[in-house]
C-alpha cells in the first residue's frame, strides 16, 4: 500500500545514506577535492536516471553533462597526486592532526629558522619572488594581506609570481578564487607546469600553508608513500621560506625534507600574523627595495634579474651576428629577447658592434643577459662564429670567407641567383634559406614568409593611403557625403590578407581576389568582396598552400577580369608571387592609364619583377596619368625592432631544430624541416631537395630503374644525400602516431561510447529508450569536451556551475506535482522543487561572484 511504499523509500534512502557515509568519511583530508567533484558527478548520473525513468530528454541529456564533467575534474585531480581512483577511493594514505603515517626515508639535518625581520631582509634585495599557497592560506585567512605585500613588491620593480598546484586547497582551483578575492593580479599567477622551468631564476621562493605540494619526497624517494607525486620544486630558488605553525605533516602523513635543506628557512607560526609583522616591517622599509632606483626601470630589473639568475648550459657553440649591409636594411638577425633562448640551447653570441643600432638595440641590450661577446667588425664574427645568422642573402665576400665547419643561415629568395649558387657550390661551408622551409605543422615556428609578409600587406596599405589624396572612410558633412576609398587587393596570401585586414579597419570598401578557389572564404571572413575571375572550374592552388602558375586560357580571362575591375579603385595591392620565379605580370601599362588621377597602387612583388608593368623595384614613380606606382621591396625594415623580434624567433627554431649547440648538425641535416631548406652543404648544392620517394616497384621496374639510375649517375653525378634516411616513418604517420597518443583518452571514450551504442542497437530496447540512450552518450562526450578545454584556474567555478546545473531536477519535481497535497508524493516533489530552486540560483549567483574576481591587472 501507500504507507508501505513510503517506509520502503524511507528505508531505502537510509541505507544508501549511511553507505555513502560509510565510503566517505575513511578517506583522508588530502583526497577531498577529488570526492567532492565525483559525488557532484554522482548527482548528474542521479539526473540522468530520473530523465530515463520520467522519459524525458532535458534530464538526460543535463544530468549526462554534470557527470561527465565531475568525472573528468576528478581524473584530473588524481594525476595531480599521482593516484587512481580506486586508490583514492578504498582508503590511500591520508592522515588528520599530522602524524607522520610512516614510509619514506626519515629527513636528517638541520631545520634553520628565521626572524620576520630576516625575512623582510631578502626581500629587500630580491628581484624575482615566486609565492606557493597551500590550503594553510585558507584556514589563516591570510589572502588580503598577501596580496597587499605582493603589491608593495610589484610597485618597487621586484617581479612576483604565484605558482599554483592542481590540487592544492580543498577544490581544484580553490587557491585560484582566493587570490582573485584578494585582487591579485590574474596575470602573475601562473600554473605549476607553466613555471616550473623557470623556478631557478627566481632569488626567494615564499611557502604559505603548503606541505606535501612542495615535498622534495615526490621526486627523489621511491619508498615514500607520495614518490611520483607532481611537486613544485621551490628547493631549486636561491632561497626558500616556509610559513607554517610547526613541524607536522602534511595530510598525507610524510615527513617533508624541504624543511631540512640549506637554503630553506622556517618561519613559525600563525600565517596571519606573520604576514602581519611582514607587511608592517616592509612599509618601514620599502625605500630600501633594490628593485626601486633611478639608475633602471623596474623592466630593466626584471628583464636582468630573469636572465642573470638563471643557469644556462655550457656553451659548446658560437652564434655569430652581423650588421646588414643592403642598402636600406635596419633589421638585424636577433633582437636582444632571444639571446636567452640561444643560451638555453647551448650557445653563446658573438655580435658584430653596432649591429642592431638600426633596429633599435644597443650593445648593451644584448651584452646585460650574458653570454654575448661584441666583435670589432663583421670580418671577426665570420671567421671565429659556428653559426651566423643574416636577415638577407650571403654576400659574395662573406661567403669566400666561410669554413667547412661553419654554416649561414639567412633569408632570401632564390629567384634570379645563378652568381650566388655558383658561389655556395665553391665553398665547402654549408648554407640554409629561411625563406625554404617547408609549410608544415612542424615548421610554423620557422616560417618568416608568413611573419614579414605579414608586416609588408600592413605597411603597403599604410603607405598607399599616406600617399592618397583622399580619406580612407566614408564621412558625412555639411558640406556633403564622401564615400569610402576603394581598395583592390591581388593575391590573398598572408600579406594579401593583412593587407586587406588593415585597409577594412581604416573604413575603406575592399575588394580582392585570388587565383585559389580556397582563398574566397578567408577574403570574406574579413570584411572584404572576393571578385572572382571570370573562368570556371580553374583552381591554383599549388604545394604548401602557395599559388601556382596558370594556363595560357586562364591568364587571359583573369587580365580581362582585373582591365574590369581597376579602373574603380582608388588603392591597388598586388601580391601575387610564385615561389622562387618571376611575377606574374597582371597589370599593363594600358590598363594603369585607365585608373584616376592620385590613385595608388603597391606592387609587393616589386622583387621578383612585379606585376606592374610600370613597377621599378625599391623606387616610387609617377605615371604619365598621374598614379603612383609604389615597387618598395622591404617593408618589414621600416618596422625594424617589430620585424628583428619575428625573425629572431624563425632563427632560433631553425637552429633548435637543427640539434642546438649541443647536438648541432649531424643526423639533423636529414630533418624533413631542415632538409628543403639546405641550399649547400659540405660543398654540393643541395637544392632544389630530391622528390620524395616513390613506392616501391615491381622486381622487373625496379632492376630496369637500377640500371637507368646508374646511366643517369655516370653522365650526370648528383651531390650525394645529406644523411641516411632509411627506417624514418614518413612525417604524416609520425603526426598522426603523436596525434593518437596525446588523444588517447578522448579515443578511449569516443570507443567506448561506440560500444555502447553497438549494444543498444543489437539489443531489443524500445525505441524511445535507445533516443534517451543516444542523447546520455552523446552529452556525455560532449561534456567532456568542453571540460577539458577549462583552464584550471577555473575548476573551483566550474564545479560550482555544474552543481547549478544539476538543479534541473527541479524539472522532475515539477513533473510530479498532481494528486492530493498532502499525499507523500506531491511533498515529495515540494521539496525536490524547494532544493532545487536553490541550488540553481545560489549556484548560479556563487559561480558569477566567483567569475567577477578574475581580472587581469590591466583591468584593475
């Protein structure tokens, strides 16, 4: 009956309660986050049941998304302890009141305290101070007064970072929320992988609340209970302080060596009000930061304090710079930002004096990171460098200078270069063409094509508009309308399309057009009308996304099209380029006197003959009708300093893949990267590469190739490969095995998701079970999806949402409001209604509380 059915439930309920208890209260304090996130997951599968059970859609599909993002959050915070689920969940190691809990080596040596006077002291003269909270931040409640003493240090030029734990606090992000409550800066806090390779650098390393997240046990004590375990390892700072109340553990129960190393100091006591007495003594003394001065800005303290402090590998190779010696070139090869970078490679620099005067750099900012050595002339850096880097071609008296044991790496475009591969095929020194490198995944870091090509479409609209006598947008006067100028971009490559990107932002009306068909989307995508050319079914798309010259019938029609299309504009940019051969003439003089008087038009392939008729490289001339043609063949050195950062960046993942100074050359010279890009090496011309190689033939094809290759060898040698390349895997099966592993989880789950359906379609399941079925698996990938991609800072709002969300069982409540009002049912449903509102919207509320703290410090 009715009442028997209602003790029943009431029973049920009980039991399952005291089963939950009963699971988890033995589990220890340290593994709480990861029970809180799963028992919120546990309460989307509760969701999904009863959308099962009441048939309906938003149910399942809402509990599907809470589950699956709680499981995931809770497999995210057992990697960061280095624990199963399984582990966690039948007992681990977690203790109360810090007791040691036994296992692992016992610490020896001495702990060494220190005076909050002492303490002030080295901050005093520290110029980089990194900040681990742990969840002894939150039980003293001590966020604000840190984040106060954090400021002081900032104002005064000391560069300050917080280093955060995945599972530090009782939530993943828990420590997130409490320095965003306090206002610290979103910007300076940091993840703990993100800092982790740059821990050496920093002069104090502060520990508030933290224990078993910065145990030393973790990495080098197999016996201990926590080896494995990610840790923060502050034991690389210079110097070390430890805020805590004593010397207990942490909840894990291990003893912590940290306390006992050298350059570890113990500050005992209520966190509170040590930070108190901190915070006070340092406002006494703030005039006395080193990081204030009117010798150097705080940029400089930084920029010195991150590079000096930190250890770089020996040197076992010499990366030579000169100074440019074309005609109108500011750039210089590396700016003084990537000297850092080079030395962790294993380089040292040797810069021509003056070098990067054009640029913007003094010798100073190179020699103040260490490692760089200034050289009297260019003749000295040629002849002692391993390496030289140069934004332009070798020049022919550099070249004859270059040794066996040296190679050039520089920047230029092979068309019209006989007299300079004739000069690399005579020396024995090797040479590589940044401009070669294949466009594939692996080389975006490499591609300075796409980096000054970017800045060459920004600056030709620039300058075509300094030179229009007109506005660029429309404007509306008393004295009248004026239309916007209109600008026709040829070629929508990566200059094409920063050309057309910056003419749309100046307010002009922009047109464009490109000979492939791929090429209309991204046109459109910006703001600007694609203007095709009048012939059908014609795509010139050639290898690496580059254009690719086309037929007799093809150039006809698009002359035809553009002889259309010109007279209208105002600005004409024309980019269009085949690699390492001449321009494409697109533009005849016929169809320039046809444009008006003061129109402009910027020929960016001016370098290898234009595509003007009337275009000069590297000159600005007048046409009879009066437009400017524009033929500047270097944009990128009139935004030198901007243009030096980019390419330095392409030198330096050349040369970390080339091997870096430690591992230079050798099997390298093979790389599929370096390999289209090695003009000449040990004195054989090297490019163009060989075709990659064909599938293997039959015996008989393959005999009668044997000999023909051998004719083909006697009466015309070829340079030999640089390096055996037999047993490599080619490159798209490499990309696709990495791919497979670092998605292996979320291909687990797709197969997963695959069987389960499997079964529901074998299976005889009504049909709208197998839909409800459907939705469940389907929300539940996509749950997990969207998960995955929430920056960890966030999980502590992301738990708080997805518990509102949850609420939607409010919905089932609502579903079984009907019947007697006093019936245990409809009270029941009152009060799954009741809870469920609240949950909503406190959830909702805490979660846009918690969202409004993070800020960056540009905001504040």
């Amino acid at each position: 009956g009715g009442a028997g059915g209602v003790a029943c439930l009431l029973a049920n309920t009980a039991i399952w309660g005291g089963l939950g208890a009963n699971m988890v209260l033995p589990i220890g304090g340290a593994d709480m986050p990861v029970v809180v996130s799963l028992l919120n997951a546990f309460s989307g599968i509760a969701t999904s049941a009863m959308g099962f059970m009441l048939s309906n859609n938003l149910l399942t599909i809402t509990g599907a998304l809470v589950a699956s993002s709680g499981t995931l959050l809770s497999d995210i915070m057992c990697k960061g302890i280095n624990r199963s689920m399984a582990n966690v969940l039948l007992g681990g190691f977690g203790v109360e009141g810090g007791q040691a809990a036994g296992g692992g080596a016992v610490p020896t040596g001495s702990v060494t305290e220190v005076s909050s006077m002492g303490f002030v002291g080295m901050l005093l003269t520290a110029k980089r101070v990194v900040i681990v909270p742990g969840y002894g931040l939150a039980v003293a409640r001590c966020q604000t007064r840190l984040a106060e003493i954090v400021e002081i240090l900032r104002s005064h030029g000391v560069t300050v970072h917080f280093a955060i734990h995945p599972v530090a606090g009782r939530l993943p992000g828990h420590m997130n929320v409490l320095l965003a409550e306090a206002d610290v800066p979103y910007d300076i806090v940091k993840e703990m992988e993100d800092i982790k390779p740059e821990l050496k650098s920093y002069d104090v390393a502060i520990v508030v609340g933290a224990n078993d997240i910065v145990n030393p046990a973790t990495q080098d004590d197999m016996s201990s209970p926590i080896y494995g375990m990610p840790a923060i390892e502050v034991w690389d700072c210079k110097t070390c302080v430890v805020l805590k109340r004593s010397m207990a553990t942490g909840y894990s129960g291990v003893d912590n060596p940290l306390f006992y190393k050298e350059n570890v100091r113990m500050l005992f006591g209520d966190a509170k009000h040590s930070l108190d007495t901190v915070h006070h003594l340092l406002e006494e003394n703030q005039d006395r930061i080193s990081g204030r001065g009117a010798e150097a800005s705080p940029e400089h303290h930084q920029a010195q304090a991150s590079f000096q402090q930190e250890d770089f590998p020996a040197a076992e190779k010499v990366v030579g710079v000169i100074r440019e010696r074309r005609p109108g070139e500011q750039r210089v090869s590396i700016s003084p930002s990537v000297v850092p970078v080079l030395r962790r490679m294993g380089f040292s620099v040797l810069l021509e004096a003056g070098a990067g005067m054009q640029a913007g750099f003094s010798d100073d900012d190179y020699t103040r990171h260490g490692g760089v050595s200034v050289a009297e002339s260019s003749h000295e850096v040629l002849h002692q460098a391993d390496v030289v880097l140069k934004v332009n071609e070798p020049l022919l008296d550099e070249v004859q200078v270059m040794k066996s044991t040296q190679t050039m790496v520089g920047f230029w475009n092979m068309y019209n270069t006989g007299e300079l591969m004739e000069a690399l095929g005579q020396s024995q020194a090797s040479f590589v063409n940044l401009a070669l490198v294949p466009r594939i995944s692996r080389a975006q870091k490499l591609d300075a094509l796409t980096s000054m090509a970017n800045i060459a479409g920004y600056k030709a609209v620039l300058d075509a508009f300094n030179r229009l006598p007109r506005f660029s947008r429309s404007s509306v006067t008393a004295c009248g309308a004026v239309p916007p100028a209109r600008v026709f971009v040829i070629g929508a490559g990566v200059a094409g399309l920063s050309a057309i990107a910056t003419a749309h932002s100046l307010g002009a009306k922009v047109f464009a057009n490109d000979v492939r068909e791929a090429a209309k989307e991204q046109v459109e995508s910006l703001g600007a009308e694609f203007i095709p050319v009048d012939a059908v079914g014609i795509a010139g798309e050639g290898a690496g996304g580059y254009a690719t010259e086309m037929g007799a019938d093809f150039k006809v029609k698009q002359l035809a099209t553009y002889a259309r299309v010109i007279p209208d504009m105002d600005i004409v940019v024309t980019t269009a380029m085949i690699p390492n051969q001449a321009a494409p003439e697109l533009i005849p003089e016929a169809v320039v006197a046809t444009m008006k008087r003061g129109s402009v038009i910027v020929d960016l392939a001016a370098q290898t003959g234009g595509n003007c008729y009337l275009t000069q490289a590297d000159k600005t001339l007048v046409s009879p009708s009066g437009v400017t043609v524009i033929g500047e063949t270097n944009y990128a050195s009139s935004m030198a300093a901007q243009a030096s950062e980019l390419i330095g960046n392409n030198f330096a993942a050349l040369l970390d893949t080339l091997g870096g100074g430690t591992k230079f050359g050798g099997e390298h010279w093979e790389d599929a990267v370096i390999r289209p890009a090695t003009v000449a090496h040990c004195g054989a011309i090297t490019w163009p590469p060989p075709p990659p190689p064909q599938p293997a033939a039959d015996p008989a094809g393959a005999a009668a190739a044997a000999v023909t290759a051998a004719a083909t060898a006697t009466a015309s040698p070829q340079p030999p490969p640089l390096a055996a390349a037999a047993g490599q895997p080619p490159e798209e099966v490499s990309e696709l095995i990495k791919w497979l592993q670092d998605h292996q989880h979320e291909i687990a789950l797709g197969l997963g998701a695959a069987v389960v359906l499997g079964l529901g379609l074998g299976a005889d399941i009504p049909e709208e079970e197998l839909t409800h079925l459907g939705y469940f698996v389907l929300s539940l990938l996509i749950g997990h999806f969207t998960v995955a991609g929430v920056t960890p800072a966030l999980h502590t709002p992301l738990i708080s949402v997805t518990n509102a969300i949850s609420g939607i069982i409010v919905v089932g409540g609502m579903l079984q409001l009907n019947g007697p009002l006093l019936s245990a049912r409809v009270g029941c449903a009152l009060a799954a209604v009741f809870l469920s509102s609240i949950n909503i919207v406190g959830g909702f509320a805490v979660t846009q509380r918690m969202l409004e703290m993070f800020r960056e410090d540009a905001k504040r």
